[in-house]
C-alpha cells in the first residue's frame, strides 16, 4: 500500500516525504509545483496535479487506484493571511474546494486515512497564556476560516463515510531538517530576516508596543523535522481506535520577535540591529501552542528549541539556493 503525500514537494511536505522514505514506505507525491520544488521529492513518485483544478477529482481516483494508496497526508494550501483578505474567493476555492474534490476521491476509492495540515491561525487573538484545543476558534481572517472548515468537513466525512483523520495545528514553523530542504519561501519572520540581511538591510520589527515583556509579540516556533515527525505519529496512530483527533503542534514555549532575531545574530555573526515599524494588522500579541495532548495521546514532544531551528535556517540558506520572494 501507498502514501500519498499532497504537497509533498512543499517546505514541510518535503520533510515529510523524506522521513516515509527512509522507513520504506511506498510514497505518491501529488503536486502543483506552484511553490513545490521537484527535486524535494528524492526517490518518491511525483505526480503534478493541482487539487483544486477541474478534473482532479477524476485524476486523483486514478492515481489512488493504480497505487493502492491507503492514507493521505494533506498540505497543499495557500497559506498567506494578507492575500487571503483580499482574494476569499479564490482561496475557499484552492483551500476548501482542492480538499471537497480530495475527500470525492478517497470516498468514490475507499481511502479513509488522512492526515489534515491545519493552523494556529484557526483561534485568532486568544487572550491566553497556551492555547489548547478547547479554546475556542475564532479566526479572524479568510485563510484561518478554510482551515477551521477543513476541520469540519473532515468530521462530517468521518460520520457519514467512516474517514479516519487526524488535524494538526502548525504554530510557527521555521528551521530545516536537511540544508536542501529549508523554507523556499520570504514568507514569515525567520526567511523575512535573513532576506534582509542577505541584501544588507536591517531587519524589520512590526511593533514593539504590545504588552509583552519586550513589546514585540510572542510566537511558539516549532522545528520543521519535529512537526514532521508529528505527521507520522498522527498517522500510524490511525491504526488504532482514536479518529477526529486535532493536536496543537507546538513547543509551549514562546520566543519574541526581539529573540528571534537575536538568536539570528548569534548563529549567524551578522549585525542584527532592527528598525521597529507599526504594527502589522491582525497580529496576536501572543500565541502559544500547549501542546499537551498531543503529548499524551501521541508520545510526542519538540526536540529542538530556537537555538537549533535558527541554526538550521541558517544552514540552510548559506547552502541555497535563495529562497523566492513572494508577495
Ligand atoms: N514579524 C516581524 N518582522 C518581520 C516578519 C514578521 O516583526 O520581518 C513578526 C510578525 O509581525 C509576527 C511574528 O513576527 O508578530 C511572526 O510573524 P510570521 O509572519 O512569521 O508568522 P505569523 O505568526 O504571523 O503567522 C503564522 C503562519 C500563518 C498562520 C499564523 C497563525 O505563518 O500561516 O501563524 O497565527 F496563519
């Protein structure tokens, strides 16, 4: 039987698929190469195929039949907030449409395994300390509403056709298992930085007037091979009873802006002075992940801090090539 891993040319579907491979699982790659690179896949089967397109439906039950496929691992999704608020269309359409078209399929073939990549981005501004699966979800953006219905949609296969699934919430994701694998995009703070420094401006802050204990905001950075490693956790705990499980993915540690950067500096040697600008729109001060049940319900932890996330990053980047900048 196969994995098949959608968006498994991505920044952490990579990992993911690099992690099946070297347990001798047989891998399907689905993908749109829109920010998926080809040569991430290593020795897995691409097959490019954008999930939301108009005959993916079909084109996926082909692929699910000729490889025996049993579980999929979903990553394929637009993931940037600003965009989102101005395209919602587009994006319940790439995000909740390629997962209506990807659920068709498994029910017309009998694939019930899935394993869902869900956000923080679901809970908005939580006013708490960590941040469980009971707080309440409330997004506050286009984006973070198609993962929550995600969630849903899942729960409803679950009842109706017996999907079993598993959701886990990314806090932030930065670092790199493997320097070839690092973040191919300028998306979030870790690439924002070192893409300044890379061109010899300072680096950026977006408000340094919140109320935390540097001003700047609080988020839980999770190393991307760690999260990986949560993927697989959550599927082989699908051989069990447990189905409809979402997990926090996160350290239950945060780090400020202010730290980030600093630790940039450290693993780099550069002169990190920032320049503080206003605030972004729609920045929690602060979101930290407990990750708690996925402790107990899946045996799994963070291995890695901001030290070696950063440090890998940095690895990463001296090895390119050079992330694309996008947006
Ligand atoms: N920031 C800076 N300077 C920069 C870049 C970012 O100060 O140059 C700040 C942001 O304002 C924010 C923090 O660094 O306070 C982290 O920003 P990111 O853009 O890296 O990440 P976010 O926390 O905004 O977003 C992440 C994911 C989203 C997800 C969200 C959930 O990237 O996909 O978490 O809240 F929606």
């Amino acid at each position: 039987m196969s994995i098949m891993v959608i968006g498994g040319a991505g920044y952490i579907g990579a990992h993911v698929v690099r992690l099946l491979t070297e347990r001798g699982e047989d891998v399907v790659v689905v993908d749109d190469l829109s920010t998926g690179v080809e040569d991430r896949v290593g020795g897995a089967t691409l097959v490019e195929l954008d999930v939301a397109g108009t005959d993916a439906q079909e084109r996926l039950e082909l692929v699910m039949r000729q490889r025996g496929v049993d579980s999929v691992i979903h990553f394929a999704a637009k993931k940037q907030v600003g965009e989102s608020v101005e395209r919602p269309t587009w994006y319940y359409r790439q995000n909740v449409g390629g997962l209506v078209n990807l659920l068709s399929a498994m029910e017309n073939t009998g694939v019930v395994r899935m394993i869902f990549s869900s956000s923080a981005a679901v809970y908005g501004m939580p006013d708490v300390e960590l941040v469980t699966e009971e707080t309440d979800p409330r997004p506050i953006n286009p984006y973070g509403q198609t993962k929550l219905i995600g969630e849903w949609l899942m729960a409803d296969c679950g009842q109706s056709w017996g999907l079993r699934w598993s959701a886990l919430r990314y806090f932030n994701v930065a670092g790199a298992g493997w320097p070839e694998l690092g973040d191919p995009a300028v998306l979030n703070l870790v690439p924002m930085v070192l893409d300044r420094l890379a061109r010899g401006e300072r680096p950026r802050i977006f408000g340094d007037d919140y109320e935390t204990p540097d001003g700047t905001c609080i988020r839980d950075y999770i190393h991307v091979l760690d999260l990986a490693h949560a993927h697989l956790a959550a599927l082989d705990q699908l051989d069990g009873e447990a189905s409809g499980r979402i997990f926090n993915v996160g350290t239950g540690t945060g780090a400020s802006v202010r730290e980030v950067i600093d630790e940039i500096g450290r693993a780099s040697g550069l002169d990190v002075a920032a320049d503080v600008e206003p605030r972004r729109p729609g920045d929690p001060p602060r979101l930290v992940a407990s990750p708690e049940r996925i402790a107990d319900e899946l045996a799994w932890k963070a291995e890695h801090g901001l030290p070696e996330i950063v440090a890998s990053a940095w690895a990463a980047w001296q090895a390119g090539p050079r992330p694309v900048r996008v947006g």
